[in-house]
C-alpha cells in the first residue's frame, strides 16, 4: 500500500480527541482514521512529565501497529508535556496542537492579550508562552489551570445552562476577564464541548478550539510530504479505548457530532514496542 493511502493516526487521554477527529472528517473526508482513547488513565492533566511522556510513547507505538502515516497528538497535556522530547524517536510525523492554536491566536488578537485555559500540566509546562514568544513576542499570555472541567465533560456536564458547570466556569474565567483578554485558547480538546457556556461568559472574546487549528496544520504537514489521500471513496474510522467501549460508544457520539457506528475495541497497552 502506497504511503498516502495509510490511516491518520489520532490519540487522546479520554474522549475529547474526538473533537479534533470531527474537524478531520469535515477537511478530510476521504482519509482513513485510527483513534485511541486511553480511558483507563484519563485525565493525563494531573499527571507527571515522566507519566505523560510514557503514556504519549505507548499511544504512539500503539497506533503504529496500524501503520499509520501521521499521528495526531490530540491532546494538549500529552503535546505540551511529551512530543518535544519524543519526536526524535519515530519516522511518522507528530502533529501537535499547541503551536498551531497559538499561531491562530497570534493573527486574531487585536489587544495583543491572549488568555489559555488547560489542564494542569499543560499550563505548569508553559508550552504557550513558550510558542507564542516565537511567533509574537509582543502578545502576552495568561495561562488558567482548569482541573475540574475534564471530569465534568467527561461526565456529560457540559451544556449550556448546566449550574454546576457555569458556576466553576465563572470562577475560572474571572482573572481573564479581569486581565482583558480579546482572545482566548481553549487549551485541551474536551474544551470545545464547553463553548457555548464560555462564550456566555466572554461574549467578545474570541475563542480559539487548539483542535480546529491543528487539523489545518496536520493538512499542510500531509502536503509536504505528499501524504494526503487522493482516493474518491469516503474514509473509515477504527476506534479503540483502554478501559469502557460501551460507555465511549455511548457519550463519545456528543464529541464527535455524530452517532458512533461499529463496534469499539477494547485494548490493553502493554511494553511498547520498538519504534
């Protein structure tokens, strides 16, 4: 099999990297997809860099065993945290989504104050202010940890007018407000199921998805090196976890805008493999 004809390769702590596979079949239609959701160890938020960078190397080595041609790091802890360090280990290009939702952000703000909100991790890691002083200098960023609202999207909490959620929202969302940020990053790809309640919040902020921004990243990385699928048939999508297909079979249609048809495997990862 030819290179380009390969599957895209896309992996997640949990659920919200479907987020960025409904971006995928929106661009790329006719490209094959192979996601793997580790739902026995979400969230990688809280996690250390050590843990995540061992993760991150066991999802890869994963998605390899299906010969993918690309891998998306679907995930803004695992990018932030892991694929500086593990890039030089495989031949398949690692997409991020860190740097590209930056670079959006870097061409929307007017008042040159861009807000982020994330994990934990991807926050300590820094990786924003890290990409954002290369691509603009000039615009300040002011990072939020956001520890609750993972489990709560996992949780199905995410609708607009959902208490609980608005409320922890609000708490979270009020030093960037304060801060007078005209565009704001929704640093971790369960975000965006979050971003109509946000945008209730901050109603003239604009609010960048790190997902949507890294698909058209992955597009440009595919054309490089002459990757993108040229085929005329509709692409199809393999879905693997590591803990609860029933329960990912059932919420994950909400991330991905879309019933999930077939069946989802259930998978242990074990010692990876040489890469």
């Amino acid at each position: 099999m030819e290179d380009k004809y390969r599957p895209i390769g896309v992996f997640d702590s949990g659920l919200g990297g479907l987020t960025v596979v409904k971006d995928l079949l929106a661009c790329l239609p006719n490209e094959d997809i192979v996601f793997f959701g580790d739902t026995a160890r979400v969230p990688y938020g809280g996690k250390s860099r050590e843990t995540i960078t061992a993760y991150v190397r066991e999802d890869i080595d994963f998605l390899l065993t299906h010969h993918v041609k690309a891998v998306m790091i679907a995930c803004n802890t695992a990018d932030s945290m892991a694929r500086e360090t593990v890039t030089p280990d495989y031949t398949v290009p690692l997409v991020g989504v860190v740097r590209p939702a930056a670079k959006q952000a870097a061409l929307v703000t007017e008042n040159r104050r861009v807000g982020v909100i994330g994990t934990k991790a991807t926050v300590e890691s820094r990786a924003y202010e890290t990409s954002m002083a290369e691509i603009a200098p000039d615009v300040q960023v002011f990072p939020v940890a956001c520890p609750l609202l993972v489990p709560l999207v996992e949780e199905g909490r995410f609708h607009r007018g959902d208490a609980v959620v608005d409320r922890v929202l609000s708490d979270y969302l009020a030093p960037l407000r304060e801060k007078k940020v005209d565009t704001l990053i929704l640093g971790c790809t369960h975000y965006p199921l979050l971003y109509d309640s946000i945008a209730a919040i901050m109603p003239e902020t604009h609010l960048i998805c790190s997902g949507s921004a890294s698909t058209e990243a992955l597009i440009n990385t595919l054309r490089e090196r002459d990757l993108l699928n040229d085929g005329q048939t509709h692409g199809s999508i393999q879905y693997y976890v590591s803990d609860a297909p029933a329960r990912f079979a059932e919420n994950g249609g909400k991330f991905i805008g879309r019933e999930i048809h077939g069946s989802v495997s259930l998978v242990s990862l074990k010692k990876p493999a040489k890469a």
